[in-house]
C-alpha cells in the first residue's frame, strides 16, 4: 500500500519514545531478576507484579523497534510487531487491575485465601483475553501499517481498515480506560480501610501505655495483625 497521508515522525519524538522503553525495560528486567535470585521474594503479589513486568517488557521491547525501524508497508515485521506490542499492552492492562483487584481482596475484605484464589482467574483473563483480541486481530487482517497516524513509527490498526476505530478500541483503548475507571475506585478503597485501621489503632495507644506487661503483650499481638496489611500495601508499592 503506497503512504498516503502519512505522518511525520519527528526525531525528537523517537528520542521520547525510545528513552521511555529504555526506562520501562529496564525497570521490568530488575523486578523479574530480582524475584528470580531472591527467593524470599517469591510471595503471591511480587508473582502478580512480575507477570506485569513480562507484559511492560515485552510492549517496550517492541515499540521500541517499531520506533527505530519505522514501518512504511504492510511488511511481516510490521505486523508482528504489532501483535506483540497489541497483545503486551492490553495486558499490562489487565494484570495492572488484577493486582488492584488483589490488594482489595487481601487487605480490604481480609480475604488470603479468597485473593490468592484468584490468581488462576487473573492468568485466565490478563493472558486469555489480550491473545485471543490479538490472534482475531491478525485472522481478520486488522493489524498492520498505520501511517504513523496514532503512533511514532511502529504498527497498530491498519489506516485502511474500514472499521479502526472499532479496532483500537478492542486492541488496547477500551481496557485502558477501564483501568483508568476502575483502579482509582480500588485504591482509594485500599487507602481508606488503612486510614481507618490507622485511626481505630490510634484510640487504643493511651490503654496500651497504661496496661502491665501481661496485658500488653498480647495487646501488641493484636496491633502487629492489624498493622500487617499496612505492611503489606507498603512494601509492594
């Protein structure tokens, strides 16, 4: 297909971008290689962040040869670079809620078992879906040159496609703005129970002040289990 209309792509644009996959790529990289050589690091949430840092890692990976080789047709790479980068950014997406969804589960409703219950749902989703948007993306010939129309250099939706609107919602925008919906509603939910936790401990400080020794140790058993979520919500953040 011959470029019609296509848009510039500055160099200063490129230098943006790349500079930004350098910085995700490698952030992803340190938190995959610190979970492989620690194992004390291995808990439930660092496994759901580290299947997000695989996602990040592989969309930075190919924007940013989409943004070095800047594509002008329909080539193979374009369109492999395309899928890659469609299925790595849409789920991003959903493991980015999926470890929302978990934190509220685990802290908010108190839940362990519940949250940890999930995480076979959240691969079922964060990967199921993205693959099978993507793979009916490719089949159906939707995924290819843009003409650098809603990206620097790299394929998305073909500029051709009569339907792309409808296609860049499916392949990645409709899912960010749901994240973008969904993960402030679950946060300030978060840091409100914490709030709260932090208030209800603070009322029973004077009493533990007062209290003998027998009395206060099981009193500071009570505030270690309340302040463990707290704990919680700070190291993986």
């Amino acid at each position: 297909m011959a470029p019609v209309n296509e848009t510039e792509v500055l160099v200063s644009e490129q230098v943006l971008v790349l500079f930004s996959c350098a910085l995700s790529f490698l952030g992803s990289s340190l938190i995959i290689l610190t979970f492989i050589v620690w194992s004390d690091l291995r808990t439930t949430p660092r496994k759901l962040l580290v299947y997000l840092s695989v996602s990040d890692w592989l969309s930075a990976v190919s924007y940013a040869f989409g943004v070095c080789k800047v594509f002008h047709t329909n080539s193979v790479e374009c369109v492999v670079q395309g899928a890659i980068s469609t299925f790595a950014n849409t789920s991003s997406f959903f493991w980015t809620v999926a470890i929302a969804v978990y934190l509220y589960v685990f802290i908010v409703r108190s839940s362990q078992r519940l949250a940890d219950g999930l995480v076979l749902l959240f691969h079922l989703v964060s990967w199921g879906v993205p693959l099978a948007i993507t793979i009916a993306a490719v089949c159906l010939n939707k995924i290819g040159y843009d003409a650098s129309e809603v990206s620097v250099g790299w394929c998305w939706v073909r500029i051709d496609a009569p339907d792309r609107v409808l296609w860049m919602l499916l392949t990645g925008k409709i899912w960010e703005f749901l994240a973008y919906l969904t993960l402030p509603v679950l946060y300030i939910l978060i840091k409100r129970h914490i709030y709260i936790a932090h208030a209800a401990l603070s009322e029973y400080r004077p009493i533990l002040a007062n209290r003998p020794p027998s009395h206060s140790l099981s009193s500071m058993a009570d505030v270690k289990l309340t302040l463990i979520p707290i704990k919680s919500v700070s190291v993986i953040m």
